[in-house]
C-alpha cells in the first residue's frame, strides 16, 4: 500500500491486472494504481489470451490460455512432454499460467485480497473475436452475472463467462472491468488486427455487464 498519496474519495483497493504483453509489458497498469495510492498485482502474460484453443500450436500461445484449468493443461500438454517434445520446466509454466494460478490465488488472500480485477485482454483472441463473437454478442444472454447462456471456452464469450463464474464463486462482490484495445480503427487489415472490431465487441460486453469500460484508445 502506497502510503506517501492521498487514497482520496475512492478509498483503497487491491487490484489484479491480467492481459496481454501489452500491460505484461507498459507501466500504465501500475502507474494508474499507484496515481490513486492503490496496489496493483499485474499478472499479465505475453502472448496470452483467455480462449482455450485445441492441441500443440507450436507458437508462443501455448500453454497461455487463462481459462484452462491446471488439470486440463497438464492432460493437453503431458504427452508432448512425454515424447520430449518440450521440457518439465515449460509444463510448470504452463500450470502457473491458468487462472487457478494466476488470479483465483490474489482473491482468495493465498496472494493477495483483490477486488477488483481489470481485464486487459482482446488482441491475442482476436481470430474468435473476429470470426465469431462480434456477431454473437447482441444475442447473448446473460442471466446473472454469474449464471451465462454458454460456458463454451472455445468463444471469447463463453471462457470470458466460465471466468467471471470463477471470480464470483470465491468473491461475489468483487469489480470487474474491461479494459479495451490500444486502437479502434483497423478492421480487416492485412495484419489481421482487427482494432476496430474488437474495441466495438468489448465495449458491447461492457455495456451488457454494466462493467466499467477503460477506453484506451480515446
């Protein structure tokens, strides 16, 4: 805890910050926290995403989908450990890389006590994004914040929804908040950015979650 600030009208807050190897890698999540004299634990992962995609992809995704649970990464991965195809020491990260390491351990005061949890993903599930979420979001239903429509892992939807189911099982009053993409102007770019496409599907869940939204392109 920051004690040399003013905690002013917000209070203090303890807050987990897990994304991409964009906050993994930019001050700016620790910067806004300690601005506000609050205490900020970036868990954030290069390449990571939140969609559990299928088998060895063989790129630096692997291993780094955060709604997988340990027990599934070590199913998925063993036998390509077992035919040395990659080391014990990358099977250990890859366990350190699910949320059952990664944030459930900063709710529960094993870490950390947070309450408030920003989401600072998007760009490395932007394929999904693209090609299937954008057009399911209008129609997806959320009955409590904790009770979704569909848990299907394979959507951003549904592994963002199995999270929240997570979350809200060991904190039911914790704040959620989504923070969006660094530009919202490509869209079918030949680098296959999707900026546009993504800043507008998050901005959607937000809205349908009544989640704070962090516009970071404005």
């Amino acid at each position: 805890r920051s004690s040399d600030l003013s905690l002013g009208e917000y209070g203090y807050h303890e807050v987990l910050w897990v994304g991409t190897s964009i906050p993994a890698g930019c001050p700016y999540p620790n910067n806004a926290c300690r601005a506000l004299g609050w205490d900020c634990y970036n868990v954030a992962i290069g390449a990571s995403g939140i969609v559990v995609n299928e088998g060895l992809l063989k790129n630096d995704r692997d291993g780094k989908d955060l709604a997988e649970t340990i027990k599934e990464k070590e199913e998925r991965y063993s036998p390509y450990m077992n035919k040395g195809m990659m080391s014990k020491i990358l099977m250990s990260n890859f366990r350190s890389y699910s949320y059952e390491s990664c944030v459930i351990p900063y709710l529960d005061g094993t870490k950390a006590a947070c309450d408030i949890v920003v989401f600072d993903h998007g760009f490395n599930d932007r394929d999904v994004i693209y090609n299937v979420d954008q057009y399911a979001i209008d129609e997806y239903k959320f009955d409590t914040l904790a009770n979704a429509e569909s848990y299907d892992r394979s959507t951003y939807l549904g592994a963002f929804s199995f999270l929240l189911k997570k979350i809200y099982e060991v904190n039911p009053k914790v704040k959620i908040v989504i923070c969006s993409y660094l530009e919202n102007i490509s869209e079918e770019s030949p680098n296959r950015y999707y900026g546009k496409n993504i800043c507008s599907f998050l901005e959607k869940l937000a809205e349908k979650l009544k989640f704070p939204y962090l516009n970071m392109c404005d």
